[in-house]
C-alpha cells in the first residue's frame, strides 16, 4: 500500500461522523487548556484517559492526538497577551509576542502564530504521511538488542535534554522503570513486590499514576500558589498580519517548520526544546537582533511555528518505532496499550485505520484550528475569566470519578490520591515526574526486550555492539556527552537554553509578588491598540 | 505541565550559593536513596537467574541499582531547583485530607453530596471565593458532573439522592 492509498483510507476514516467529532473536541479542548495557565497537555489527557476507555480506539487516539497539537495553537494567546505560557513549548513567545502587545499589535502576533502553526503543522503532516510508512517498514528490522538500545537512549535523552536535574530525571527514570517491575513476571509469573496484595498482582496502574502525578499533582501545586484572582480581558483587534508583517515572518516559519520537523523526530525534540532552538537561531541569523526582545514578529512567528511542527512529527517515533520521543507522547502510547495496541512497526499493518485515521485526523484538526485561532480567537481569549477555583475544583472532581469508573471502586480513587501528593512533593523538591512516567510505559516492554537480548546472546554482551541500530544509538548518545563535555569544559555555563531566555523574560516580569495573585490588567494594552 | 512567571523568576532573585550545602537540601535525594535502596534490596531476594537467562529479579535489581548510584550522587551534590515551603504549603496538606475525606463518603452519600461538601471547601476555604459564588459552583456543579457521568456516560456509581429525580433507582 502507497502513501496515497493508506492516506485515502485515513480520510474515509477521518471523516467518519464519530471521528471528526473526536477531532473537533480533542483540537477545541487543546486550544481551551492552552489558554488556561497551570492545565497543560499532559494533565489533560491524563485527566481525559478513563473516559477513553470506553471509546472507540481510533476516536481516542484522533482526539487526544488533537489536544496535543491545539494546545500548542492555545498556549500562544496567553504567552502573547499576559505573558504567561499556557504551555511550557510557549515560553519564548511570551518574550516578543508580549512586546508586541504592549505596541499594540497583540492581534498581529496572534493571527501570525497561527498562520505558521497552520503551515508548520500541515508540512510535518505531509513529511509524516510519506516518512512513517518507509520508517514503518526499516522498523520491522529492529531486533530486540536494537530496542533495547532505543529504549534506553530515548529515556536517557529525554532525561538529559528535559528541565531540571539530570540526574535527577535519571534517577527518576530509574524508579519509573522499576515500579513496571510491580506485579506478576511476564515471563515466569512470580509475584514481585506486591507484598501479598492481591490489588498489585497485575501491577501498578499506569492510569492511576499518570492521574495522580501529573493531574491531582499539578492540581495541588495550582492551589498552592493561587489565591483568588480574576484574569482581566480586552478585545483583540487586528488578527490578519499586514504585509510587511507576512514578508518578515516567511523566513522564520519556513525554516521552523523544517527545523521543528527534525527536533520532532529526535528524543526529547518535541514541543520545548524546537521552539527554544527556532527563537536562537532566528536571532542569530538576523539583520537586526537588537529588535529581538523587543518585538520582533520574527521571534514569535519562528518558535510558534517550530513547536507545533515537532509535535507532530513526534508521532513518527510512535507509530512507527512504538518508541513516545515525550512525556505526552508517552501518555497517548499509555491509552494505545489501554485499547490493547501495542505501538510498534506492526501497527500500519494490524491497525491501519489507527495508523493512517490518525494522520488524516491531524489534515482536518490543523485546518480547524486555524479557523478557531483566527476569527474565533476572542472567544478563547474571554476563557481567561474562568476562575481558578473553579477549574481547579473541577478538574479535581473529574479525576477523582474517572478514578473510581476505572475499576469501580475506591481503592484507584485512593492510589490517585497518594501518586498526586508525591507528585506535588517532586515537584516542590525539583523532581520532574516526567522521566518517571516515560519509563513506566516502557518498563515492561523493555524488560521483556533486555530478557529475549539475554537468551538470544547466552548471557553476552557483545550482542550489542554487533547490531547497528545499537551502534547508531550509542554513538548518537556519546556524540551527545561529549559535546556537553565540550561546551563546558570551554566555559560556557552548563545552564540550559531555556534558563538563558526564562531569565531574559523575567528581567521584565511581573515582581514575584505578584505570585499569588493572579491578576493583570490589560487597560494599557486597549488604549494602545488601534 | 505548564512553565510559570514565578518558575522564571527564581534565577534572577538567586543568591549565591553557601559554600557548605546545607543538611536540608539534602535530604529529597536521600530519601529517594532509601526509597530505592530498600527496593534494590527487596529485588535480591527475587530470583536473580543467570546472565544467559535473567530471573525475575534481575531486571528489577539493575533499575534499582541504577536508580541508587545516581539518587547517591545527588546526595553528595544536591542539584538547585527545589521550591520553598511557605504557609500556603500546609493548606496542600488539608487539601489532601479533604481529598481523603471525600473518597470516604463517596461510596457512603453519593456523587452528589459529596462534591457539593468538597466544592464548599475547596471554593470557599481554600481559594476564598465570595460565599455566592461558592454556593452557585456548589449546587450546579454535582449536578453537571451527575448527568455527565451517570445520565450520559452511564458509570455505576454508588447510590445517590439525584438517582430519585432521575429515574434511576438501583438496588
């Protein structure tokens, strides 16, 4: 089958009444969780993951596929308007796009974000349909050692490049990858560290983890810093760029959208990362980076475009490899696992409406997004008079009943809770349970990988070096330590990009006092606007 | 998971760091190595099989090992990134509570009651919204969240008073 006829197929799926509603509400929930600050992708889905349950899989996938691209549509409204990201891959547009809005020219940040994302989003989807059946198909020649040493390359990618601590997100992974060892061996069937209960016999709920740690967790971390507070709104005026405005941001979203393409596919690349690389790299190669920070369209049109690129070539690793390059990634391969599909070279030819139903779903969700983000923007903008107390209540409750319907009974309700206060606890002390939970879904995988490698070797080692793929993935990651190595060793400061521009951001923020309460009058922003 | 201002801020406001770390900081990742140390422990008792035929406590016994030698390292070096305890950390104390006090009279008084008993505390306690906005999110919301998972999604909850309104009267 070509990539013409598996995408036909995918639209005839896509465009099944059950499955454009799916993507529908999975690209408008997306948007509406971007613009609402502490309630990102992955507590959303998190949130969301009982419900699939009981859907159809293709439906689940389409519109948790959709949250993950909108919300990167969503998160730009209010890193441009309040300077606040909605997401974490919106973070460097807080720096320009709110310069743009305090020269009132928020609608011109706003329609340019979108339009990029639009194009950005739309070219990784064509590279997706043409790349992921070829990657599909050298996939299947992964042997065992090979995914082994995928697995754990991408883990310790994704542990190394991500916030924080590495050793921490190391460390984290670690406990990730052994609290899979919970419950029954899938080889010989021994108990392992149930401690008789009969509960953890088929192992820790991935469910109940991921609800607890990164919804009820958040959650908690949210009350903790709110206190009541009203976000205030004004109009946006001027959302179609004008001519100058397209002329200056071409650039930047051609070379986001390849830039993102690539950072997508790679570990970690995902989202953050590709929008913080797109932001240096178009001020470097600028003819005026002193207006960087300033205002420049180039530094919102770039980074917006690149960070919604990579999300969606993030779904090659998925479909093709079975291998989440994120923790969000990691959270759609959870619900795959829940609906009994197991990602992996295999699902192009067991799942095809999965597979390709997918990729055409994300065809029609970057076209509706466009369409939400462009006239509809002023509707999503008045979401930000939503209390938080109100939200967060909700998403409380929502949690905790999708808890109890998972089993019917309160003991997953009570696991929730405790995973939620270890989370807020992790993310109090600097753990990030993002590591954590990515090795969780792999766990079991892994070890059943690292065992066959074992046998198919007599205990050797050497196994590993003779495979290629194993080879490329341990030179990709030395390439990796030394070139850290490097950069510090010549005197750069080992602080991450991201510490570089938060701090650039914070010269101008709000005074920390200001914390508490979420407030911020946008007054100046209506007289400035035409 | 969402990048905050206030996340942003502390690398300006940062002072330099005391020569000495203080005990305090160290003690997240030491827990985190008994934590790991206890369970690396409680993997030798498993049957460790041989290299050409890993037993089921191998596995468990390297990610342990793994998670112990880096959880060790952070000990000797904290890593920076911890926020600070301040008294609205205690109020995320009676929120667990009140979390845990709630799944107890889940099953007891139903969706309805329950939420409405947890709204009022959330809403008006912890986030100290005016006493009529407690009150309308108090009432409309048990009710929103009923139809959506009981009417709609049809998830077998334990007995309710709003079943009576419904129709839905179970055993």
């Amino acid at each position: 089958m070509t990539a013409f006829d598996g995408l036909g197929q995918g639209f005839l799926v896509a465009f099944e009444p059950g499955n454009l509603l799916a993507v529908l509400v999975g690209v408008v929930l997306g948007t509406v969780i971007g613009v609402l600050p502490g309630l990102g992708p992955t507590a959303t889905i998190a949130l969301l993951l009982p419900i699939t349950y009981s859907m159809d899989p293709t439906a689940s996938i389409i519109m948790l596929a959709g949250i993950y691209y909108g919300s990167m549509y969503g998160g730009t409204i209010t890193s441009v308007l309040l300077r606040i990201p909605g997401e974490a891959a919106s973070v460097v547009t807080a720096i320009d796009g709110y310069e743009m809005t305090k020269k009132g020219r928020a609608g011109a940040a706003l329609g340019i974000s979108a339009i990029g994302s639009f194009i950005g989003g739309t070219i990784t989807v064509i590279g997706l349909t043409f790349l992921a059946p070829v990657a599909a198909k050298a996939a299947i020649m992964v042997g065992p050692p090979g995914y082994v040493a995928l697995m754990v390359g991408g883990l310790f990618l994704v542990a190394t490049i991500g916030s924080g601590s590495k050793l921490r997100n190391l460390s984290m992974a670690g406990v990730g990858l052994f609290l899979a060892t919970v419950g029954q061996d899938p080889i010989s069937g021994v108990p392992r560290f149930t401690f008789g209960s009969p509960y953890l016999l088929s192992g820790l709920d991935f469910v109940a983890i991921a609800m607890g740690l990164f919804g009820v967790g958040e959650l908690l971390h949210t009350l903790e810093r709110t206190e009541r507070g009203q976000l205030v709104m004004t109009k946006i005026k001027g959302i179609w760029p004008k001519r100058d405005d397209l002329k200056r941001s071409a650039g930047p979203i051609a070379r986001g959208s390849v830039l993102g393409f690539l950072i997508g596919i790679l570990p970690g690349g995902g989202g953050v990362m590709s929008s913080l690389i797109s932001y240096s790299m178009e001020k470097k190669i600028s003819k005026h980076p002193e207006t960087f920070g300033k205002g420049a369209i180039e530094g919102v049109a770039g980074p917006e475009t690149a960070n919604n690129a990579s999300s969606t070539s993030a779904f090659i690793p998925l479909l093709t490899l079975g291998v989440p390059s994120n923790v969000v990634l990691a959270m759609l391969f959870g619900a795959l696992m829940l609906q009994g599909i197991t990602p992996g070279p295999q699902l192009i030819t067991e799942h095809p409406a999965v597979f390709w139903g997918v990729i055409a779903s994300m065809y029609v969700g970057n076209l509706i997004l466009l369409a939400l983000n462009m006239p509809l923007v002023g509707i999503f903008v008045q979401l930000l008079r939503v209390r938080p107390s109100y939200l967060v209540s909700i998403a409380l409750v929502i949690v905790l009943l999708g808890a109890y319907s998972l089993g019917n009974n309160a003991f997953d309700m009570v696991l929730v809770v405790v995973f939620g206060i270890i989370g807020w606890i992790m993310l109090k002390t600097g753990f990030d349970p993002a590591p954590l939970v990515l090795a969780f879904v792999l766990g079991r995988i892994l070890e059943t990988s690292f065992r066959k490698t074992m046998l198919i070797s007599g205990g050797s080692l050497d196994i590993f070096l003779r495979d290629p793929v194993t080879l490329i993935v341990l030179a990709l990651i030395v390439g990796f330590i030394i070139f850290a190595a490097v950069r510090r060793l010549r005197g750069r400061t080992p602080r991450s990009l991201a510490a570089v521009v938060a701090q650039s951001t914070a010269q101008t923020a709000p005074s920390p006092a200001d914390d508490d309460v979420v407030a911020f009058d946008l007054k100046e922003t209506e007289h400035d606007q035409r | 998971m969402s990048a905050h201002v206030d996340e942003m801020t502390t690398d300006t406001e940062a002072v330099p760091p005391p020569r000495r770390t203080p005990w305090q900081k160290r003690v997240p990742d030491a827990v985190l190595l008994l934590l790991v140390g206890a369970a690396a422990l409680q993997a030798l008792r498993l049957p460790l099989g041989s290299p050409s035929d890993p037993g089921p406590g191998m596995w468990p016994l390297v990610t342990t090992v793994f998670a112990v030698v880096t959880a060790g390292i952070c000990v000797v070096r904290p890593p920076e990134g911890s926020e600070r305890f301040t008294r609205r950390s205690w109020l995320v104390l009676l929120a667990a509570l009140s979390l845990i006090l709630y799944i107890m009279i889940f099953p007891v008084v139903g969706l309805t009651v329950s939420t409405a008993l947890l709204f009022l505390v959330w809403i008006r306690y912890f986030f100290r919204e005016r006493w009529w906005a407690t009150l309308i999110a108090a009432i409309a919301a048990p009710i929103a969240f009923y139809v959506v998972f009981v009417v709609l999604l049809d998830v077998p909850f334990p007995a309710d008073i709003l079943d009576i309104i419904f129709g839905r009267g179970r055993t």
